[in-house]
C-alpha cells in the first residue's frame, strides 16, 4: 500500500471497515442523539492503516518546510508519529494542564521551527487551538493542521492551511427532539463514545 493508494474515499472505506465510523443511532456521552458515531482510534489500532493515513496527510503538506509534527495527547499522538514518519522528521505531543496543552517531557523547539498540527477529528477545533498556542510559546510556527476526520462542517478556522482527508456530517439532537428515537428506532449506548 503506497501513498498513492490512499485517496480519500479509501480513508472513509477504512473508517467504516474498522468501526471507527459507524451509522445508526447513538447515545453519546454529552447526552444528546447522533445518527454517526466516530471513534478514530478504532482505525489507529491497526498500525497499516494508520501508517497510510499519516501518509496521506504528509502528502498533502509536502513542500511546507515542515520539520515537526505535533498532535494533542491522547488522539493525535499516533497519528502525528506515522506522519512524521513520511514526512522524515520529529514527532512530538502536547499534554493537558489546567486547561491548557504544553510540552512536557524534554521537548523542545528551534526558533521559528516550523510545525504541522495533526489531530484525529476536528469538531470545534479547540484541542488544535491548545497546541499551536503551545507551539508558539515553545518559539516554534504552525504551517499547517491536518487532520483525518472533519466533522466541523466547514466551521473549522485555524488562520493556516487546514486539511482533511474526510469530512464526515454527524447531526446530533437532544434525546426530545431525536427524530430517531421519534421514528422508533432502538438506541446504541456506544462505549467510549465522543462529543
Ligand atoms: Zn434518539
């Protein structure tokens, strides 16, 4: 499997092969109704996949200078590792602190180093704010956010190039107005389900 294989249609075929994409109806635990239900890791468990997807997402940041990948802990550390990995340089994570995302753990930047954020999915797009606000404290530049999965519906703005390799539209309700649980359709408690 190269690089060239991977196009994003083949990325949505794996996230449903995988059960990282599922259909249906779905409790999440915000407590509101979805008829879509994403746990990227389910994909990221296979390192194949994950190592195409981090391909695909170095591809589409080929000519940006970049010499690290960052991703938030916990989701986007493995991806940020396999697309590092394509790409040829350091892969790094940034952690949770009151309420921010730093770097721990010795890593450090080089001035101006420049830097693609990568994250599993992006809804709001808060997580990827932490990091590239730890990026430039730690002296470095964002070049780019890349991510697997775009469920923001177009919301996302980063101020850089953002890129996904697929979109994915999940409407969620509160359980009253679930036209799902209206239509009789039996409800999936999903574990570990997200947003
Ligand atoms: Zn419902």
């Amino acid at each position: 499997m190269t690089a060239q294989d991977v196009e994003r249609p083949a990325v949505a075929k794996w996230l449903v092969e995988t059960g990282a994409l599922l259909h249906g109806h779905f409790h999440l635990t915000s407590g509101r109704h979805s008829d879509t239900f994403i746990q990227c890791s389910q994909l990221l468990q296979y390192p194949p996949y994950a190592a195409s997807v981090g391909e695909a997402l170095a591809e589409r940041f080929a000519g940006f200078g970049i010499t690290a990948v960052v991703g938030p802990a916990m989701g986007g550390i493995i991806l940020a590792h396999e697309t590092a990995r394509a790409l040829g340089v350091r892969a790094l994570y940034a952690e949770k602190e009151n309420g921010e995302m730093v770097f721990r753990r010795g890593f450090v930047l080089n001035p101006g180093e420049m830097c693609l954020v990568v994250e599993d999915a992006v809804t709001t797009g808060g997580s990827v704010k932490k990091v590239m606000a730890a990026i430039e404290r730690a002296g470095g530049r964002v070049a780019g956010v890349g991510a697997m999965v775009d469920r923001s519906e177009g919301q996302a703005d980063f101020g850089v190039a953002f890129r996904a390799l697929v979109t994915v539209k999940a409407s969620a309700w509160e359980p009253a107005e679930c036209p799902l649980c209206q239509a009789g359709v039996p409800v999936t408690y999903p574990k570990a389900a997200v947003s």
